[in-house]
C-alpha cells in the first residue's frame, strides 16, 4: 500500500514566540492526504490557512510536528534538498497569478521545466498539452498583460502543474475573480487534477466550491475540524 501523499503529525506554529504578543497559529494539526485525493480547507482570513499550506509545502518549518511527503521526513532536511522537493514535488497556485510579465504564457510554463531539467521540445509539448486543457490554448503566444484575470489564472495553474508534482497546494485560487469565471476557472483546476490523479489542498472561502472536492476541513481556533 502506498504512502499518503502528504502526511502532518503534530503541527504547531506560534509567532512572536515567548513575547507579549506571541500568536499561536497552528495547534496539533494533524492531517493525511491520500494519493489523488482533493480535500478543501475552509477557513477566513488570519486563520492561520497560509501558514498551514506553507508548512505542507515546505516554505516554513513548524515549531513542532512532522511533514512527511511521498512517506518521506522532511524533518531536519538542508534548505537545497527542500528546495528540490518543492521543484519537483509540489506544485503552488495563489489567489494572485505571479505570472512573469515579459514572457509569453506558453513560456511561463516551459520555464519552470527548463529549471528541472527538461529539454525545450518537451516542455514545449507539455506546455502546449496543459494549455489545451485548460483552454486557453489560443492565447499561448500573449504575455500576461494581455490576457483576462480567469486567463491568467488558469495559465498559473498550467505553470503549477508544469513538473508533474505529487501534491498541489492552492491558496484561495480562484479568490481574485468574479463568480461567474471563478466557477469555469475552478473546472479547469479539478480538470488537471483529476487527469493527473495528484492530491490536493485547496484552501477556499467558497463553500460550493468546497462542496466539490473529497474532503472539507475547517481551521478553527488553530486545530483542523471537520466541515
């Protein structure tokens, strides 16, 4: 039987630890994420969601617990080793797009595969492929400057999922957009996940999208809950 994907035990976080105002973010957050499972994670603002996918993903360390991705500790690992699981395991969606502006966005996602070691036909190829998903296949040569929020963010996703990773982390994807595009441009993202059978966190303010994935959880008071 293959490991969860993504497996944290016993995570906790505080900010401005052992002063007057030390927050406590995260508190003994436990959470296992099966192979091709998509779970929601609903929380407002300042509950501590980022922080919690930031953890999952390798961006920040928690004060205790453990991460473990594919069955492997990522405890105590070196900035370069991590750095290379996230490049090549993890892939980031955010609210806003990031997209680099001066390169087209069929370039947005070849670059990510050039820095992994894929020759240019291929990740070319694959660029091309995800684009075709997602839809947006026509506006492959137009920077993001030219292309509409829904566009940009489904060529984020593209550029995301560029390096085939184990595991999505998305933070209020579809949150910078209006409802009508927010509802096909979360089709797209269930589209790619689904076709890759990859395992999701995707955390969101919007209880029918949520509603569309495996699982619901909720952040409350910094402990993880059933919705």
């Amino acid at each position: 039987m293959s490991s969860p994907t993504l497996e944290l035990s016993s995570i906790a976080k505080a900010y401005n630890k052992g002063k007057e105002n030390e927050v406590t973010v995260l508190r003994d957050i436990d959470l296992s994420v099966e192979l091709g499972e998509v779970v929601a994670l609903v929380a407002p603002s300042g509950a501590g969601k980022s922080t919690l996918l930031h953890i999952a993903g390798l961006l920040d360390s928690p004060d205790t617990g453990q991460v473990k991705i594919a069955g492997q500790d990522m405890t105590g690992l070196s900035d370069r080793k991590r750095t290379a699981i996230r490049r090549e395991d993890v892939g980031f969606v955010y609210q806003f797009h990031h997209l680099l502006p001066e390169f087209t966005a069929l370039e947005n996602i070849v670059l990510p595969q050039l820095a992994n070691g894929i020759s240019s036909v291929a990740a070319t190829e694959r660029a091309e492929d995800l684009l075709t998903t997602v839809g947006v296949a026509h506006r492959a040569d137009h920077r993001p400057a030219a292309l509409s929020g829904g566009e940009q963010q489904r060529v984020a996703f593209c550029r995301a999922l560029a390096n085939a990773p184990r595991l999505l982390l998305a933070d209020e994807p579809t949150g910078n957009l209006d409802p009508g595009t927010s509802d096909q441009v979360f089709g797209a993202l269930m589209e790619l996940v689904r076709g890759t059978g990859m395992s999701a966190v995707i955390a969101t303010h919007n209880l029918e999208l949520a509603s569309r994935m495996d699982r619901q959880l909720r952040l409350d008071g910094g402990r993880l809950l059933a919705l």
